[in-house]
C-alpha cells in the first residue's frame, strides 16, 4: 500500500491484526473480481499531532490501530506524528483521488454543482438572447429590405410610373440599362473593405434617377431608401459620376449621310442641308452662404449665380451636341468659339440659330452657312418679308426649344441647384441629354 513508516522510513508491513478499510475495494469489500485493494494507495496525508496513550508503540495512532486490536496499557499521553491513510481526520484538507465521502469535498462538490447549473442557465440565457437578438436584427434587416424592394417596386409599377419617376420612356428601358450598368466582378481583385452596401443596384440606379428627374433632397431620398444621408449623398455622386461617363455615347454628332437619312420631310425642301439648331439655356445655382451674408441688398440677395451651357439638336429633335456648363455671364458665340462646336461642322451646313448668335464670319471659315430671323426694319415693305422670313425660322427653331423642354423636364436643371453639386453639373447634362435622347423622336 506504499505507506511509509515515520521512525525507520520503509514501507509499512501489514500483520494479522492490520485491516483495510472498504474504500481501498473496488466492490467495498474483497471479492472474487477485485480480491486485492487497488483504489486511493500510495496517498500519504500530512503529518498532524494526536494525542495517544500508547508511549511504547509512537509509530501508531488510534487511526492506526482498529477496533478489534488490542491496545498496550500505562504509559503517559504523548504527542506524536503519525501518518493516515482518509482526510476524515483533517477538515481543511482531502487527498482522496476519488470516492471520497468527506464533509469538505461533499459541501465543495455540492457548491461545483450548483455554480455549473448557474453556468449553464447563465449560457443558455445568453444564447437565448444571442438568438433572439439575432433574430430580431435579422427580421430588421429583413423588413427594411422589404421595404425597400416595395417602394422600388411601387415607383416602377408600370410605364408611366417610370416615366414620371425617372423619365425613362417605359420599364423595359430602366431594366435594360440596369443590366447594363452592373459591374462585373473580378475573380483577383481583393474585396474592399468597408460598410456593406444597404441598397442593391436597381434601388441605387432608380434613386440617382429619381434625383436628376424629380430634384428632390438627399434627406428625403434617405428617408424614402431608408439609409443614411451621407451615404445617400456618396452614392448619388459615385453613380453621377459613372452614368456621365457610360451614358456619353448616346450624345454624338451624326455625319451628313445619317442627317439626310433621318430628315423629317417637312424640312427636306425647304432646308435640304440643315445640319444642326443651336440654342443656350441656363440653370439656376444656389448662392454659397458667405455671399448671402454679404448682400447688401434685398435684391442683391434674390439674385441667383447661374450655369450656362450651349444645346445643339439634329433635325429630328436628336440632341447631337451638349456643351459645358459655362458661367451665366458668358456670351453665346463665346461658348461657340470654345465649346469645340465649330469643330464639328462640316463646309456646306445649315446651322440655325436664333438672333443671339452673332457667328456668321466664324461659320465662314468652316464654309458653312448661318440661317437666324432676320433683324427688324422699318421699313413696311421689308417688314412684310422679314415677318415672314422670321416666321419660317420660328416654325423650325421651336424644335430646340421642345428638345429643351425635354432637358428642363429633369427638374434638377429647372430648379436651384444646391452649390455642393456644381461640380457634378456636366456629367448631369450629359445624363439629362443622354436619357432624352432615348425618347421617341421630337420630329418625324
């Protein structure tokens, strides 16, 4: 049993009235499977002091000795070490490895139990609320994705909703360029890091539409798309950006073969060679803050800075030509001279323009010809032609007008612009343009 005797220091030898108790048994007792003790050997406990009466034998205790063994009588009580086998002769510590039955493991056990069942709710609460709060942000997500899916879908019930919403001609349109308009993705390229995007591609398209079309604010676009406004702001200026770029092609100058082609035949005999309609326009552009405050005047503070930008339409209403945004003080035929419209006329052609255009000798140079109203006179006699002259002109040049009709329709360019998006003004003309030009034909 590996017990150690105090006095020689050899292992301690058992003899006819030594006894093991049952703990050291398998079965709690010797039997036939477990003859021999095999459990809780070779534990020695600390040395403690006991008081005994046998002064002849100091290697043993009362421990020691069991009730069937006698014991030597008449010696004076006498305090030694002795060594046990069970930490029932000590409160404070147990060395049993296992079947142990003393009070302090029994409580410590009780106490091990009771703390795991606590850890064990206190886990299962937890997951419980985990899941619950997962859930609940989950069905949050959800019913805001819900919601965004049923106000896209709402704004493109039908033809005419997309139409007044976007200015697109019909539904089939918006998905076409929807499809169009998805970035393709790259198998090498690492993901960005970053938020995740909280609207899909066709809710972002159809919000950037629903800006140019309808001029509404970003705080309300935010509200509507459920999302914050500054991402609202970011991603209508990420997708101004990219639809100015994809969406040029649609504005372009068709050569000569193409303009005879597609000329309407109420202007084949008359104007046979007619190229291009020029006219300008203008948009109103919010004052910054600081000029407001230094208005002297009342009226000084009503006056607005505007954007000014040269329009060129083909015969058949095509806007074929979309100059940059110039400021309100520049003249037309400056904006001509460097908007890179002379470049592209052709000797031969018939531009028409209104009085505004003084642009004759320039056209000269490109042996090109400039058809205006004529001025007015005094004279009764050429009045009475020069009405008619100018009516003639009048009946053709209401084309670039209802072109730019269809540009203002965009009401991002007939209302105020906000001064933090002036930048932006050129590619929202060319989109403006660009998504006028997928209209039916303003002349036919």
């Amino acid at each position: 049993m590996n017990r150690k005797n105090i006095k020689t220091g050899k292992n301690w030898a058992p003899d006819k009235n030594s006894r093991v108790c049952s703990m050291h048994f398998a079965d709690g007792a010797p039997s036939p499977s477990f003859p021999n003790p095999t459990l809780n050997l070779g534990n020695v406990a600390e040395p403690f002091a006991i008081y005994t009466e046998d002064a002849q034998n100091q290697g043993t205790s009362k421990e020691d000795t069991p009730k069937t063994s006698g014991s030597d009588p008449g010696t004076d009580v006498t305090t030694i070490q002795a060594h046990v086998d069970h930490t029932y002769m000590n409160t404070n510590k147990c060395n049993c490895k296992s079947n142990c039955n003393c009070d302090t493991i029994t409580r410590l056990s009780s106490k091990v139990i009771q703390l795991e069942n606590e850890l064990k709710m206190l886990r299962i609460k937890t997951n419980e609320s985990s899941c619950s709060g997962t859930d609940m942000m989950n069905n949050t997500i959800s019913a805001n994705a819900d919601n965004k899916r049923y106000f896209t879908d709402r704004f493109l019930s039908d033809d005419r909703s997309v139409k007044l919403n976007t200015g697109l001609p019909n539904k089939g349109t918006f998905n076409k360029l929807v499809i169009s308009t998805k970035v393709r993705k790259f198998v090498l390229t690492p993901q960005k890091s970053g938020p995740v995007r909280k609207l899909n591609i066709k809710s972002e398209f159809l919000m950037v539409l629903m800006k140019l079309r309808l001029g509404l604010t970003n705080k309300f676009l935010a509200s509507i798309f459920s999302i914050g406004t500054l991402s609202c702001s970011n991603i209508i200026t990420t997708w101004i950006k990219f639809l100015g770029a994809q969406l040029r092609g649609l504005v372009f100058w068709p050569d000569k073969n193409s303009i005879r082609t597609m000329l309407p035949a109420s202007l084949q005999e008359k104007y046979p060679n007619l190229r291009c309609i020029l006219d300008c326009s203008e948009t109103f552009i919010d004052r910054p803050r600081d000029l407001k405050l230094q208005a002297a005047t009342w009226s000084d503070y009503k006056k607005h800075n505007t954007l000014k930008y040269l329009v060129g339409i083909a015969p058949n209403g095509h806007i074929s030509f979309m100059s940059k945004a110039w400021g309100g003080r520049t003249t037309d035929r400056q904006i001509v001279q460097q908007s890179g419209f002379l470049d592209l006329v052709d000797p031969h052609d018939l531009i028409m323009a209104d009085r505004g255009f003084p642009i004759q000798e320039d056209l000269l140079f490109k042996m090109a010809k400039l058809l205006i109203p004529p001025p007015s006179s005094g004279l009764e006699q050429m009045c009475s032609q020069n009405v008619a002259q100018t009516k003639k002109v009048a009946n053709v040049r209401i084309h670039v007008e209802r072109a730019i009709n269809r540009l203002k329709w965009f009401q991002i360019l007939s209302t105020t612009l906000p001064v933090t998006m002036a930048h932006l003004f050129d590619d929202i003309l060319i989109i403006c343009a660009a998504l006028s030009n997928l209209l039916p034909p303003l002349i036919v």
